[in-house]
C-alpha cells in the first residue's frame, strides 16, 4: 500500500475486490465473440516509459508472480478513455470510426490541456487484476477524460461502477482468495513516485492476444498541441494514413 489518502473511488474498489472473495481466473485465448473478426482495439493511455515505473511494475508481478497468467506483455500505462475497434465507418456496436478520432484529436486542440503530475501509489486490485495506484493530484487525467468523453458511455465508468486510474500489473490466472492477496499486497513496500505527464496517446493492440502489447497510433503532446502519427492508419484500408507529419494548434483552427 501506500501513505497517500485514497480517494472514495479506490476505497470503493478496495471493498469490492473483499466484497468478491475470489479473483476472477483469465484464460489465454482468442474471444472471438468480442472481437467478432475485428483485428485491432484502440485506447486513449498515459503511457509510462520511465525507468522507475518499469522497476516498480516488474517488482509487483514478482510479488504477486505465483498469481499472473504468464505472458502479460503490455507496457505500463494508464488508460484515461476507452475507444473502440478502429474502422472507417461504424456497423457495429463497439466500433471506434475515423471521425470519431478525429473529433477527438479536435478537442484536444480546443481544449489546449498542460502537462501535469501525477503519482504512482501502491499495489492494489481489482477481482481481475492487480495494479499499482494511480492519484490524479493536479486533476490532468480528468480533465482529459472531459475532453475526449464530453457525455461518457455506461462502459467507461470502469470497473467496480467507476472509473479508477490505475497501472495493470497483470491478470490473475486463477480463484483467489481476496482476503489473503489483500494481506500480501499489504506486505508489498511501496516506493511512491511523482511523474509528469507530457503526451497523451491512442494505442492498439491485437484483439486476439489477451495481455498483448500495446502498439502507438498517435501522440499528443501536451504542451506544444502538436499530433505526431505512426504508420498507416489503423482505421481501414479505405481511411488515408496517418499523416507523419506534426500539427499544430494553428493548424487546426
């Protein structure tokens, strides 16, 4: 655990993850009746490259390794806002269009959001998987939920009924006993660190690899209002790619 005061949502998501008993077991497969043959899932996330976060995050999958279904490879990041899987047009519930990414890449332009601090916290869980804290001190993390959900859909209050920013450390591979990964979590030393955030980024990954990593789409960066795109669109083969090229605020008024 850590020293800072929680906030009612992990308090909340502390005494659901008691309330449950058990850890919900993860498989390693293909869910095909979630991705119905869509390839790619794309996200909104803080991702974390400092060293410190890796260190962090690589010393409680140790602690809780016996636990984790092996093979979990995505990086350290904190998603701020769900997409979808990318097409060109929708057809399906869950789909994520191009002219919804783009609307969002708008926004952010409008709306100018700062780099901010955040701080990484404890170990902590949810009944599916174990993860470090998240404390949203400056408010950045909802201020950019504001931008990129102006009215949030039912699936983006998260888990436990709210939206909780965390850092995944994995997925539990089994039923466990809530109580007593409670206690061992408890024995975890935390090594609380304040980081600031600099760039916001929509991510993909496969679909079909449960765990898998994380792929970058875009960039935004925080300060200077600029979008920095990787590769080819992810959005259908009909889309246009994803300019290389950065654009700026002016750009886009």
């Amino acid at each position: 655990m850590d020293s800072t005061p929680p906030d009612a949502s992990l308090i909340r998501a502390r005494e659901a993850f008691l309330a449950a008993g058990r850890t919900l077991r993860n498989e390693r497969r293909d869910f095909v009746d979630w991705h119905l043959g869509r390839p790619r899932y794309g996200l909104w996330a803080l991702l974390l490259e400092e060293p410190a976060v890796a260190g962090a995050m690589a010393a409680a999958q140790a602690h809780l390794g016996d636990c984790l279904l092996p093979g979990y490879r995505r990086q350290p990041h904190i998603t701020v806002a769900l997409g979808g899987f990318p097409c060109g047009e929708p057809r399906r519930e869950g789909d994520y269009p191009l002219g919804a990414f783009e609307a969002a890449l708008a926004a952010l332009r409008r709306s100018a959001p700062p780099p901010f601090a955040l701080e990484i916290g404890g170990l902590e869980s949810f009944a599916s998987a174990p993860f470090l804290a998240v404390h949203d001190v400056e408010g950045g993390i909802a201020s950019l939920r504001h931008v990129l959900l102006p009215s949030a859909r039912s699936e983006e209050r998260g888990r436990d009924g709210d939206y909780l920013p965390h850092l995944t450390v994995g997925l539990y591979a089994g039923e466990y006993d809530c109580a007593a990964l409670r206690s061992r979590m408890a024995d975890f030393p935390p090594a609380p660190q304040r980081l600031t955030v600099r760039r916001l980024a929509f991510l993909c990954y496969d679909s079909a690899d449960i765990g898998g990593p994380l792929a970058p789409v875009a960039d935004y960066a925080l300060a200077e209002g600029m979008v920095r795109c990787h590769g080819s669109s992810p959005f259908d083969a009909a889309a246009p790619a994803c300019a290389p090229a950065p654009l700026s605020r002016s750009q886009a008024s």
